[in-house]
C-alpha cells in the first residue's frame, strides 16, 4: 500500500487506529488523515445518521479555552472579534457566530459555550474549523485584553453522536444528558469518563458533541458503537447532512470575502449587537443591513436529476450570469439533487426560476427555502 | 463467446460481432462509491475513441466515461435513469451505460485483456 506513506505528514486524531480497523477509506482532511467513509459506504451512512444514530470524529476540529478574570470580561473580548451575542448568554448556552475581518468578511465560523459550571465562570470554551484552527488562534489570542487568554485544549479528542435515536442511545451513558435542550452544554460523565457534552451538531439532526480526555476517547466511542443503532460516520456523509440541513461549509460557502449578511447568517447577530457594532467590520456589515446587499447565499434545488457541483454557473433564461454555487452534490435523503450558492439580489426569491451550467447545458432549477429537510432538533422549553 | 477488453480509464467493452457493450469496471464502482447518477449520450451520437461517452456522478464527485473505441451509439441502458444504483450491484453486466456499431475493430487491439488489466488495478494499490 502507498496510502501510508502518501500520509505520512498528516496528523492523526486519537481515533485513528479504530478507524483503519473499522475499514474506514482515509484521505487528507484539513491536514489529518481522516476516515471519508466506512464499508457501509456514504449514501447508507448518511441514510442511517437520519434513521438512527451516527458517530462522527471530529478531534480534528480546534477546541481551545478562553479564559479572564470574569466571564462579562471574557465575553466581552470576544465580542470584539464576532458579531455573536456573548454577553447575553446564560450558563451553559452555546452561540453559533464568526469571526469577522475588517472588511465584514468571515475568517471562520464558530461555537461559542459559557460554561454551565461554577469552576468555569471565568471561561468561554470555543470549537472552531479544523482547516482554521491555528490562523484562528493566533488571531484571537493577539487581541486578547490583557488578562485574558486563549488555551488551545489538545488533549481532548472530540466526537459527534447525530440522528433520532442519539439521544436514547446516549441516555444509557449518560442519563443526565436527555433533558438538556438543543445549543446547551454541561459538563458530565459519560460512561465514567469526565466530559463536556453539548446538545448541539452539524447534520440537522438531535445529537450530541462531546468532548473527551484522549486516552479515554477509543474506550467511549467503542462503547457508543457498541449499540445496534450507532454506526460509524465518515466526511463524505457530513458532507451531505450538513447540506441537506442549509449548513454553511467554511471556504466553501462562506470564506473571507462574504459577509454574515450575504451568506444569510443575520439570524446569528442579535439586534444589540446589530445596533451597537463593536466587532470586525461592523460598519459594513450594519451598511448591508440597513441599505441591503447585492447578493446572498440561497438553497437551489435543481429541476432534473444531474447534481451541480461547487463552481457551476448560474445564469436567468437569456444566459445573464447571477451567481454561482459554492456547495452542490445528491442528498440521499432529499433523494436528488440539492445546492446552495450565491445570487443575485433581484434573483433571490424562492420560486424564482433559474438556470445552472452542467457540462456545458443550461438545466433548470428553482431558488429554495433552506433547509431541505425537516430539522429535529430537541428542545422542551418555550 | 463474446470478448471483454478493458481500458486504462477503467471502461469495459464486451465485443458481439460489430456491437460494443460499454460499461465501468468493478474496480471503478467501488472507487466512486455510491452512483446517484448516470447521463448517457442520444442514440445516434457519433463518439470517437477517448472522447467522453458518458458522466457518472458518484455522491462524491462526476466522473467522465471515456468510448473506448470510435462508432454510434445504437442503444443506451434507459434502467439506469431510474435506478442508477445498477452501476454498483451489477457494474460488469445489468450496469452496462452504452452499446456501440465499432467502426475499426483493430482499436480494439489497443485495449487491455482481462489479464492485463487484473495486473493494471494491481499495480495501483
């Protein structure tokens, strides 16, 4: 085999061995040699993560803490890097947002927990994009406050538990976690093992991240497998989840030169902070939202059975260019072909009709709502 | 007894007199993984050998099937427009994408037996 030896300045998560052992197919991944898929094969795994439950490694995902003084002076910092809302949340909630350069654009997007837990009042704890993770930290850590500081946590692997049965499968681990609402976190032990557990995941569906010491995550994710329900999940079938549930993929369908307005992420930016500003970019992002952009991210479902795959062009029916698709592919459970990618403004209305460039053909397609599934996520409270 | 040659772009092409069945080989399916899709050309279409005959999309990736040899397309396998799966189960038969009239049969001369082409996907393991 070539494979090892093509890989061998990649770096590895502390799953890595199971995964060759479960026949998983590895490529390169964010620099990590990653499991792509398993025998079970991406559409079927993806199939299963709606119909059960699936296991996902993501360690290669940076997970850092950002600790201060007092959480409304963590918080606070950090709001001078994102447009998220840090200083309204309650203990143990987690906030989607990004980082934001001056030019309004995104430099990653990513979670944002305040702790639940009275010894972490002081602390934010963040997961950002494997692909980022290094740029990302230095980024934050050289505009810190004096005081307050960024601590990258490279002993903990991390792993997703995603889909309908997730949170039955999980219960028999850890029972305390099936009360927690979606976008939630606490810190529990999961079999034993001391973790950090988040109601929260990438696939659309109910499900779980947890945060795991490295020497025992091989142990926990051998006993989650263990379960009929539980099988294991490579990137291909993220892939498709993500983009069946309208997710954006960093450099793909959001990157430096597209601002939160334009990827139709103002939902993550609370009114305070739409009024006040205070982070990268503020200026242009509030312009964009008070006079409007020339172009957003849409859902697009196209009419026929062809996928239009990341780059094809997207015209109206005299041929003029309206934008592009930044994410594109088959999704299993839509049982077609779905895509998400940027257009212009005028065009942008759902129901408007469209047309993409596959091999040179004009084929018909529609501007949708996102998602294209219907998301379960839990949540009891109003 | 019908003869299968194979190319270098992992195509099969099974040979009955002037006919050509075309398809992908096993090893090609199991690389793509999951065939969602497969768009074939129009009977009646003029291919020369090397040129693209077909797209297979994958949930990964489109992938072009290259006409091993030159000819007409005489018949397309319509059962895949339903069920595009085919490809994976039955790559080396019910999976066929193309039939061909072959125009020069010693093009067929450039294409790989079985043998070679066992030896060929060895080689790139």
């Amino acid at each position: 085999m070539t494979q090892a030896a093509a890989h061998d300045d990649l770096k590895i998560t502390p799953l890595h061995a199971l995964h060759i052992e479960l026949g998983a197919k590895m490529v390169p991944f964010a620099g990590y040699d990653m499991p792509v898929q398993y025998p079970m094969g991406v559409l079927n795994e993806h199939l299963h993560t709606r119909a059960k439950a699936g296991l996902f490694d993501v360690s290669h995902m940076g997970q850092a803490w950002i600790e201060g003084p007092d959480f409304e002076t963590v918080a606070g910092a950090m709001e001078a890097l994102v447009p998220g809302d840090l200083l309204a949340l309650a203990p143990g909630a987690i906030r989607y947002t990004q980082l934001t350069n001056n030019g309004g654009g995104i430099l990653d997007d990513l979670m944002i927990t305040r702790p639940a837990e009275a010894d972490r009042a002081n602390s934010l704890f963040i997961i950002v994009n494997a692909a980022c993770k290094d740029e990302d930290f230095k980024h934050i850590a050289a505009n810190m406050p004096t005081g307050v500081a960024l601590k990258p946590i490279t002993d903990r692997a991390l792993i997703a538990l995603q889909g309908p049965t997730a949170a039955d499968v999980f219960a028999g681990f850890a029972p305390e976690a099936v009360e927690m609402n979606f976008m939630t976190a606490r810190a529990m032990n999961v079999a034993g093992i001391p973790c950090l557990v988040s109601r929260s995941g990438y696939t659309g569906e109910d499900g779980y991240e947890i945060s795991v010491p490295e020497k025992d995550a091989v142990a926990l994710t051998q006993k989650l497998l263990a379960h009929a329900d539980v099988a294991p999940i490579g990137l291909g079938a993220r892939d498709s989840l993500r983009l069946e549930a309208g997710l954006c993929l960093y450099g793909h369908d959001i990157n430096h030169q597209t601002s939160p307005v334009e990827a139709a992420l103002l939902w993550s930016i609370s009114k305070r902070r739409r009024a006040e500003g205070g982070f990268p970019g503020a200026a242009i992002v509030q312009k964009q939202i008070a006079e409007g952009v020339t172009r957003k991210r849409v859902g697009i479902l196209p009419e026929g059975k062809a996928p239009a795959r990341e780059g094809t062009g997207i015209a109206d029916e005299q041929g003029n260019v309206l934008g592009i698709i930044t994410s594109g592919g088959y999704g299993p459970t839509v049982g077609g072909p779905i895509a998400m990618g940027y257009i212009d403004i005028a065009h942008a209305k759902p129901g408007t009709k469209i047309f993409l460039a596959v091999r040179g053909k004009d084929r018909p397609a529609q501007v949708v709502t996102m998602p294209f599934i219907e998301k379960r996520f839990h949540r009891t409270k109003p | 007894m019908s003869e299968i040659r194979y190319t270098d772009q992992h195509e099969w092409v099974r040979v009955e007199g002037d006919i050509a069945t075309i398809g992908i080989t096993d090893y090609a399916q199991e690389q793509l993984g999951d065939v969602v899709y497969v768009e074939l050309p129009e009977v009646g279409t003029q291919i020369a050998a090397g040129d693209e005959a077909a797209v297979v999309e994958s949930v990964k990736a489109a992938s072009e099937v290259y006409a091993p040899v030159s000819g007409e397309v005489i018949e397309v396998n319509e059962d895949l427009d339903g069920s595009p799966a085919g490809v994976n189960e039955d790559a080396m038969g019910s999976g066929w994408f193309i039939k061909m009239k072959i125009e020069d049969m010693d093009e067929l001369d450039k294409l790989m037996d079985e043998d070679s082409y066992k030896s060929f996907v060895e080689g790139l393991d």
